[in-house]
C-alpha cells in the first residue's frame, strides 16, 4: 500500500486476505495488526497461561498465514481467525494435559488478597481464570464465547459449529460450576 508505513489499509479484513493469498507480501501483517489486540485478549482467556496464550495465538497465525486460501466467505474473517486462535489454544492445552507434569500446591487467593488496592482485583481475575480451566472444553468455549466475548448464542453456536441448544445448555451447566467453585469469593454484601 503507497503512502508510507504508518498509513492506514483501507481495505476490508476480506480484501486484505485476498490479497495476501494474492502475493501481497504486506496483507496479511495488516490483517493481524488490526486485530492483534482481539486475537491476544481470545488466546489468554482460552489458555492456561500467558506463554501458553502467546505460543497458541502464534500457532493460529502460522496457521492462519498457511490456510489464508481455504477461507469461505461464508463467515467475517474475524470470526475465522477467532475460531483458529480457539483451536490452537485448545490444542495446545490438550499437549500440555497429555504430558506428566508435577502439580503445583494450591493456594487460598482470597485468604492472602488485600482488598484495599488493586492487586484485589488482580486476584480475582486470577480466581476467575483458574476456575475457567476447571470447566470442560465445550463449557469454557461457550461460556467464553458468550459471557466474556458478547456473541450471542446463535454467533457462538456458529462461531464453534454446534447448535444453540448446545450452547445454551453448556453455558448453563458451566455457570453453575463456576458458582459452585467460586462461591468461596461471596462477601457479607453478597449475602
């Protein structure tokens, strides 16, 4: 694209993929930089940990780069990338699963948590994400796609390819989990 490096691309996420697929040697990096920020905030909550988030959002844009010409244009581009950043995260937790590992002991956050800065709330993002992973895979999927992304049943029932039933019933059974594992957080004011 003319007009220097820091231009903005004008075109659509869908031009830029063709073009990539064209031989647009700048395409697909524009594509990525307009969405680097969405695809990162998809990896982290779909992973177990940053380095795994990072090593599964790089495992998606390979894959992403490699499959660009199998795109349908059935579905926004970003729903695509989406759904290959979910893929490689859950796959890369399913290596990690696979492999024997030492566990970690467990520790009480919330007995340790100061609740008169903000690392109270650093905590709690941290209790929160552990009690994601404790989810199974089809119930974290939705109840992330839903919940925390803002899809729809109907976008999350396509975005993951299963019916809207499905999605309902696996958000539901994964919100009761999540409020029986992290009932501990109530407070007096919850009560």
């Amino acid at each position: 694209m003319a007009g220097g490096k820091d231009a903005v691309d004008l075109r659509t996420d869908e031009q830029l993929l063709r073009a990539h697929v064209a031989g647009d040697p700048g395409a697909f990096s524009d594509l990525v930089n307009r969405h680097l920020d969405y695809l990162w905030s998809v990896a982290l909550r779909t992973s177990q940990s940053p380095e795994d988030a990072a090593d599964g959002l790089q495992d998606a844009l390979l894959a992403a780069h490699r499959t660009a010409a199998d795109f349908r244009s059935d579905a926004k581009v970003t729903s695509w990338l989406h759904r290959i950043v979910v893929n490689a995260c859950l796959d890369r937790i399913r290596r990690n699963n696979s492999r024997k590992t030492v566990p970690l002991p467990e520790w009480d956050v919330m007995s340790i948590a100061d609740t008169s800065d903000d690392i109270s709330a650093v905590d709690l993002s941290v209790s929160i994400g552990r009690a994601l992973h404790t989810l199974p895979e089809g119930q974290r999927q939705a109840i992330v796609a839903v919940d925390l992304e803002g899809y729809s049943i109907a976008e999350a029932a396509s975005l993951l390819g299963v019916a809207e039933g499905t999605i309902k019933s696996r958000c539901a059974r994964g919100r009761l989990k999540l409020a029986q594992v992290l009932g501990h957080l109530r407070t007096a004011d919850d009560a």
